[in-house]
C-alpha cells in the first residue's frame, strides 16, 4: 500500500510517521521545513555555514525526537524550538544581548514620523536592496522576532514562546524592532 502524497499527511503524521522509522515520511517533513529552519537559522547565526551546520542538527535532532513530541506546541513551532536551543549552543543566549532601549519618541522621529508616508518608503525599499542591509544591521534579537512574526507568520504567542517571553514582552520588543528597522530604512532612503 503506497503512502498518501505529501498534501495529505499532516506535519504531525509525517513525525508520528518517522518516530516509526518510516524514512521518506520524515524527509517529507523536513522539505516542508527546511527552508524556513535555515532562514531563521541565519538571523541567530554568524555565518551561512554555521546555519548549515545548525540546519542538519536540528533535523537529526528532530528525528530522534520524532517519538517523544507531544504535540503540545505545533510540529512547526516544535522545529523552530529545536532551531533555537542549536543556536544557542553555538553561542551566548540571544536573549542576553543587550538591546539598546532607545524612547519611543526618538525611535519613532528616527523612523520618519513626520517625513515620508510608510508606504513611500516601503515602495523605494523595494527598488533597492535597502531592507536586506538594514536587516544585517540589525542585533540579532531584532532580526528574530521579526522573521518569526513579519517574514514566517508565527502568530504572537508561539513567537513569545519561541523568544521565551511574556506576550507583552515580545509585542514591545517587536514594536521597537519594526521602528528600528523603519530607522534603518529611512535613514538609508533619505541619504
């Protein structure tokens, strides 16, 4: 008997599916993943290779985990997990990298209030490769939370899990990422 196509089996069967050893179930599951787990790889991570590096431990870490996921949290969020505690095996903790507390005022007049609409400034960003430079920029915890939530979707609380914080906590965060991304962008247009 052939397995359903890949459409079929839910991300859950296909990790059930691999805690039994069925092989090709879980490569199923890791082409569905692998290019989101390597981007978020490389916000956390100095280097592509180190990406890589982290990319195939999380993935055998995931197979030999397959069998004792609870399905607490979604398959997705479970490998998003993993992603991260490779990450910070590699290096210090995200969290504790400091995070300039820039006032809201600053950040926002920084950001162009008053200037250029948002939508000016994006439909520049655009044409240029302006959002690819101020993201690099970026400390690596601003990069995170805004791949997690503005890139990959993740709502707000499995992105507040993923960052190990409080729901509160990761909307402020995020707000200040975006102002400061929005800086980095302005200050790049406007030159």
């Amino acid at each position: 008997m052939s397995s359903p196509p890949d459409t079929v089996l839910s991300d859950a069967e296909l990790l059930r599916r691999g805690a039994e050893g069925d092989g090709e179930a879980f490569q199923l599951f890791v082409a569905r993943h692998r290019a989101a787990i390597y981007r978020y790889l490389c916000v956390l991570t100095p280097t592509a290779a180190d990406a890589e590096d982290l990319l195939q431990e999380t993935f055998l870490a995931a197979w030999r985990g397959a069998a004792a996921f609870r399905g607490e949290a979604s398959p997705k969020t479970w490998l998003y997990t993993i992603a991260r505690n490779a990450a910070y095996h590699l290096h210090e903790k995200l969290e504790r990298l400091p995070v300039a507390e820039t006032p809201l005022e600053e950040l926002g007049l920084a950001a162009g209030w008053g200037g250029p609409t948002p939508e000016q400034i994006a439909a520049r960003a655009e044409q240029t490769t302006a959002v690819a430079d101020a993201m690099a920029r970026m400390a690596p915890a601003d990069r995170a939370i805004l791949l997690l939530r503005d890139v990959e979707g993740l709502d707000g609380e499995a992105t507040a899990r993923m960052l190990r914080l409080t729901l509160p906590a990761m909307k402020t965060r995020l707000h200040r990422a975006r102002l400061r991304l929005m800086a980095a962008l302005t200050q790049e247009i406007c030159r």
